[in-house]
C-alpha cells in the first residue's frame, strides 16, 4: 500500500462523522506516529477537514491500569486550533473550563472546588472522564503499554467510547512485536479500518527529509541508495549532516558529498547495529582490501560476503583518513571539528590538484591531439591553463610549457608566467627548493632554476614575525630585514600573533615590537611599525574589560584610540 493509498484514506475516516476505529500497523521506527502527526497537522488547518472538534494524543508507555488510561486521554484533549503543539497547563485549564459544556452544575461545583493539578482526587478523575465525548484519540505504542494494563481492556475501553461517546480512534502499533496476541484476538470485534504502514526507503526519505539544502538534497539521495527505511534512523542522520554541512562550509562540492557519502553509510551501520543484514561500522571502517577481491575467497565467511555485497552496491570501496574521523563522530555523537577541517582541507587540495591537473592536460590536447595550425590556440590556452591552476601544477609541468613556448618564439610570456606561478605558490616554501625535488634533473629551463633559487634563498634568510620578535625581545639591535619583516607585517597580523601567543614570551614580543613607536626620527617604516603595534592592541582592548586594563599596562589607553 502506497502513502498516497494510506494518506487518502486517513483523510476520508478524518472527515467522516461517523465514529470509527483505525488502526495503522507497521514495524518500529518506519515513522507511523511521524506520518501520522504530519496529516493531521495539515488537515487541522483545512475547514471541514476534521469531524471532530477536539483531539488528544496518549501513549500507552507505562500507562497500569485503566483509571490512569481514562485520565491521559482527559488531561491531553485539546481543541484542533491547538493541534500540533504540547499540551501544557494551560490546555488543561481549558479541559476543566470544558466540562461544563456537557456537566450540570452540581458536577461543576465538584470540579472548581479542586486544584487542576495531576494529582486528581478519584472524585476529579471521574466528572472528567464524563466530558470525553466526539473526540478523536490517537493511541500509541500499544506494545509497550504497563503490564498490568491489558489490552482486551483497552480494546473494551476504546469500543465503548466510540459507541456511547461518538469517539474517533485511531491506534499506532508495531506489528512485529511481542504482546499483541489480545489485539489480534478482538481487532475483528473493535477494529473498523487496519493498514499496514510498510514505506519504501524513497517514501521515508520524503517524510523525513526536506531538501532545503544542498546537504539535505544529497542526503535524500544516499539514503535512498542505502535503503533506509527507519525514520528514527533518518532523523539521527540528519542532524550529522547538518553539522558536517556547517563545518565543511565553503570546501569544494565533491568533498562535502564524499563526507555525507560515508556519513550516511556509518549512522545506518552504527544506528542499525543489530541487524544481521547491515555491516557493523567496526567492519566497514576496518574493511581493508577486501572489497577488491584480494586474498582467498574460501576465507571469507558468507556474512562478511554479503555485507562486502552491500558495500560494493552502495559504491564504498575503502575507508581513508576522512573516514576514520567520521566515523569516530558517529560512535562520539559529536566531532572533532580541528581534526575534521584539517583533514577535510587535505582532501579539498588534493582533489582541486587533481582537478587542476586534469585541465592543465586538457590544454595540452591541443598540442598533442592535431596536426593543424593551430600554434596562437594552443599558446592562449597554455597560458589561460596554467593562471587558473597554477597552485597545483608541479613544477615539472611548468617546465615543459615554458620549453614550448620559448621555442615557439614566446620568451617574454615565458618569462612572465614563471614570475606569476611564483607569485602564486609563495605561500610554499618547499617547491623552491630544487635540491629536494625528486625531479630537479628534469628542470631543464634555466631561468626557471634561477628564478627558484634565489626565491628559496630569499625565503630561507628572511625571518618570520616571530622570530624577529623572540631576537628583539632578548637582544638590543636588530637588522634591517628584521625591521622590514616588522614593518611589512599589518595590524591584522600583529592582532593575530598577540591573541594566538601565550606564556611569559607574550609580554617580551608585544614590548619589542611597541619599541617602535618611541623612536620619534626613526623615519617612515618605523612609524608604521608603531602605528600597527598601537592598532593591534587597541582592537585587543576592545575585545573585553579585562583586556583593556591588560593593554592598559604598555602604555596604550582608548584615548589614542579617539585622536
């Protein structure tokens, strides 16, 4: 039965004024109660979409004896303008204020003359099971009801109040749990309408999932792949996606959906631990090769078979970093958001330089792939190629296309793209450093060799922030590179080494470099030292009344902040 079938005749028994018993049956957790409270949310806004005028919602969870029963059902009426929100004290007042709609007036004194509290005199309880009448009740987890309730009883209860009090019912229960022999023995008697509640995993995902984000879009996807058909599952999932959504923020497409890929494969494993025919998410995470078939097939058990089966369909291969930090936030409930955005960023590059790479070949298609003259093409997309992934290009493949083009004539745009992959690829040190390049011997352009080298000497002799700092504050001279790096250095920059510093070093770098600022002739680049110093540290004193005073102590108040 399709959710189309079982929502168009929810609907009809919902507006029909005659006093009837539903029942919606379904394993655990494939959403019966989550369906169900999303129809009759939506047909209490529609006029005449409800016969009845008031609702009330009660789980059997724990629920002993009748008394306790017929009281649930009193306490937890409300009118439909209120459904869909929790009952509360207010709501209750309101059953009470009710009574008197269908009670006499001596019954009314009864009632007023009581606290509306939970703990009602058996009095109270009794002139309020009284005004339930034309209602529609939702009975819930039927299976898991007190043990001292039986369920012929509850059946009897439910029978009579539709009978005598023109009730509606409608009963959620797990059909594959224990407990039900009673309801299957009188559902023929008290029963009027039974559908199975049995979704497709892409029925599920459309209850349970709202794609409202690229995320969620993605995860309705995975999650039909999967099969899932466990709303509760559906609904844990969700709430890691978000999170990996927010924290993966801003990182390439394809590593957000690898992330969500494994997410949703280990909630399913992790929630789902159990059934025989899941993995565990200890055997997914420590799959190693099997999934490509190494080793003795004879070895592996005829679980571990299947399971592989079930890998293998849904596309997981192999299990990497990533993964492994993944799947510890599943089991965690939580994760490590440092470690997950840093391993994260290890993949992004990696998969841009693959990416980038790719493209850079494409370009060279155009030398390789013809015999057309086609040498002004070729030229334009080298260079266009190379500005756009110039972070990722080796620089082997550097070398091969400024060859090209210094052979076709391009010197100058040679030149100038070599300064350019530099420019851009300051930010690494390492790749300057042709004596440590597996190969270095392959770089046969000259002015390439050249030009690395003395970037890589440049970089090597010139000191970071911080260590200029550590010399100043421990020694009284300094050097004109020193000078330079601090000058070069912003105030956004000096604001960062001052917050991220601590320990007894803080006190001696923030004093160096505010040493500046008393030299009155020390010229144009010591007054931007002094200037950024001083900008530094008044934006630290924004930050918190503690840090003002902090500041306070170098000789920096908010009044140069005012001037």
């Amino acid at each position: 039965m399709t959710l189309q079938v079982i929502e168009d005749c929810i609907s009809s028994f919902l507006c029909s004024d005659k006093a009837e018993v539903l029942a919606i049956r379904g394993h655990w957790g494939v959403g019966k109660t989550f369906f169900w409270n999303k129809i009759l949310l939506e047909k209490s806004n529609i006029s005449g979409a409800i016969s009845s005028n008031r609702y009330a919602y009660v789980s059997l969870f724990g629920l002993n004896n009748l008394e306790a029963l017929k009281f649930a059902i009193f306490e937890n009426t409300v009118p439909n303008s209120l459904i869909g929100k929790e009952t509360n004290l207010e709501t209750f007042s309101k059953n009470v204020d009710g009574i008197s709609v269908s009670l006499s007036r001596k019954a009314m004194n009864a009632v007023f003359s009581l606290k509306p509290l939970k703990g009602f005199s058996a009095a109270m309880e009794s002139v309020a099971w009284l005004s339930v009448r034309k209602t529609l009740i939702c009975v819930d987890d039927l299976e898991r009801k007190g043990g001292n309730l039986s369920l012929k009883d509850t059946l009897g209860l439910i029978s009579y109040l539709k009978e005598n009090r023109d009730c509606k019912f409608v009963l959620l229960l797990n059909d594959n749990e224990e407990g039900l022999d009673e309801y299957r023995k009188y559902r023929e008697k008290v029963i009027d309408i039974e559908l199975s509640f049995a979704p497709s995993a892409e029925e599920c995902a459309s209850i349970a999932i709202s794609p409202t984000t690229p995320g969620l879009k993605i995860f309705k996807e995975f999650s039909i792949s999967l099969g899932v058909s466990n709303i509760r599952t559906i609904h844990k999932t969700k709430r890691l996606v978000l999170k990996i959504e927010e924290i993966l923020s801003g990182l390439d497409d394809q590593v957000i959906r690898l992330a969500l890929s494994s997410i949703v494969l280990y909630s399913y494993c992790f929630y789902r631990s159990g059934n025989e025919k899941i993995p565990t998410l200890d055997y997914v995470v420590n799959i190693g090769t099997a999934l490509y078939g190494f080793g003795k097939n004879d070895q592996v058990s005829d679980q571990h078979k299947a399971w592989n089966s079930f890998l293998k369909k849904y596309g997981y291969t192999h299990t990497d970093e990533l993964d492994k930090v993944l799947a510890q936030g599943v089991e965690a409930g939580y994760f490590d958001e440092p470690l997950l955005k840093k391993i994260a960023s290890a993949k992004n590059a990696e998969i841009l330089s693959s990416r980038s790479t790719q493209k850079f070949s494409g370009a060279w298609g155009l030398y390789h792939n013809s015999f057309q003259d086609n040498e002004d093409e070729l030229v334009a997309g080298l260079e266009k190629s190379l500005k756009n992934n110039a972070k990722n290009i080796s620089p082997l493949n550097l070398n091969g296309t400024i060859v090209l083009l210094k052979e076709l004539g391009h010197e100058k745009l040679a030149s100038e793209l070599i300064d350019f992959y530099i420019s851009q690829r300051s930010d690494n040190s390492e790749i300057f450093n042709l004596s440590d390049y597996a190969f270095a011997g392959d770089i046969t352009d000259q002015e390439i060799r050249d030009k690395f080298t003395n970037k890589y000497s440049d970089i090597e002799r010139r000191p970071s922030l911080k260590e200029v700092l550590e010399k100043l504050s421990t020694t009284n001279g300094w050097s004109q590179i020193d000078e330079q790096v601090l000058a070069e250095t912003s105030a956004d920059e000096y604001f960062e080494l001052f917050t991220s510093e601590t320990g007894v070093h803080l006190d001696g770098y923030v004093r160096a470099a505010l040493q500046f600022k008393g030299f009155s002739k020390g010229g144009d680049q010591r007054e931007i030292i002094g200037n950024n110093v001083e900008a530094a540290l008044l934006r630290i004193a924004d930050t918190s009344e503690l840090n003002k005073r902090r500041v306070n102590k170098f000789g920096i108040s908010h009044k140069s902040s005012s001037a």
